[in-house]
C-alpha cells in the first residue's frame, strides 16, 4: 500500500509540474495537439499507478517526450507562421456581412443549431445584428457586431475616463501581504490605524482586504467574527 501511494504521489507531482511547463490555458483554449497530449499523458501516468509491477520510469518516460514534443511543437508554431497555420489550423469566417457562409460550415461540419447556440451565449439572437463571426482555432466563436449595435463606450461621447488600476490585497485570512503594503507606499501601522477606524482591532479577524486605486480600503470580516457587520 505504501509503495502505491508513493508511487501516486511521485506521478502526480511529476504530472502537475510537466503541465505547468506546457502553459497556462484553460480546457477550451487548447490546440488539437495539446488536448491530445494531455489526454495521453492522463492515460500513462494511470497505468504504473494502477500496476505497480510496471516501472515508475515506464510511465515517466513517455510522459517527458510528450511534453518535449509539445513544448517544440508551441516553439516552431511561435516563429513560424506556416507551421502554425499546419498544427494549429485557421480561423475561419462563418458569417460575414450578416450572411451565413454555408460552405465554411459544412467544410468545418459545424451545423447552424451549434451556430446558433454560440451566438446565444454570446448574447446575440439576431444574426442580422452581425457583421462578422469568426470560428477561431480553439474552437471558440468570435463575434462581431455591426457599429451601430455595438455597446456605446466612452470614446463614442468624447469622454476619456480617468485611468484605473487593479485594486492591491493586502489581507487575505487574516495575513498581511506586506510586499503589498510596501509597493502601495504604507505599512503595518497605517493599515493598523485604518482599521481600528473601523472598530477592527484585530487583524487576524479580517478575511480580506484591498486598497483600490482612489485609496479606498475595503475590508471583510471572517464569518466566525462577523455577526451583522457589513464589509466596508
């Protein structure tokens, strides 16, 4: 049982790290080539888990030149624009100018009920409300509006916001995340000070809190401490 758990925990971490190396994308963001790779590499770290008369080295082996083969492939399709149109694919027009392109859907067998969904999720019902809708090679649908169905945005009433920026955490579960505190231009007192304001004499009752780009603190109490006070 020992020589199991040692061997899964082994495959595991091996697994986990070799992933991170092939990049952060989520399931429905990857190439053709990259769903294969981890559907393969899902299927031989199993095997040696499952019998341990197998070599560990028999699974990690494989595992190793998949992602080698991976990381070369995502290199070559990086510089060069012919190869990447070879592993990756093309996007393809789908509609244009409010027209269903019927010859792209049917060279893509994508049927018009799954065109249609994705245009519902995308917010759209109205295909005449499209100017172009582009299948990319993930798979995912990008959608182009027509100019006068788009969203109205600042820059179409000559307003220019002033700019924003990423609110900055300082406690998360009642830690201070002091290399933020510092980059913000505060410290320990200062964040002690503002919550003490607030009737918060204890940090470590804070479940979160951030300070946003106006200098605005928000904080949130843990729910063991909170009772009816409000996040502020």
């Amino acid at each position: 049982m020992l020589l199991i758990i040692i061997r899964t925990l082994i495959l595991y971490g091996a697994t986990v790290l070799l992933l991170r190396v092939m990049g952060k994308r989520q399931i429905g963001q990857l190439q053709p080539y990259e769903l294969v790779v981890i559907i393969m590499i899902s299927e031989l770290a199993a095997i040696p888990m499952q019998n341990t008369g197998i070599p560990l080295l028999s699974g990690l082996i494989p595992i190793f030149i998949l992602v080698a083969v991976q990381v070369l492939l995502s290199l070559v399709s990086l510089y060069s624009e012919k190869a990447r149109g070879t592993i990756c694919g093309k996007p393809s027009i789908v509609i244009a100018n409010s027209r269903i392109v019927e010859e792209e859907l049917r060279r893509l067998r994508y049927n018009l009920n799954d065109l249609l969904e994705q245009l519902r999720l995308k917010d759209v019902p109205d295909i005449g409300d499209v100017e172009y809708a582009i299948l990319e090679t993930s798979g995912e649908l990008s959608v182009i509006l027509k100019s006068e169905k788009r969203p109205l945005i600042p820059q179409d009433l000559n307003i220019s916001p002033e700019r924003e920026d990423l609110p900055t955490t300082l406690i998360i579960d009642g830690r201070i995340i002091n290399e933020n505190l510092t980059r913000v231009g505060h410290n320990t007192d200062w964040l002690r000070q503002e919550l003490e304001r607030a009737e918060v004499n204890d940090i470590k009752d804070v479940f979160f809190a951030s300070l946003d780009a106006h200098g605005q603190l928000y904080w949130q109490l843990k729910s063991s401490v909170a009772g009816d006070r409000n996040p502020q």
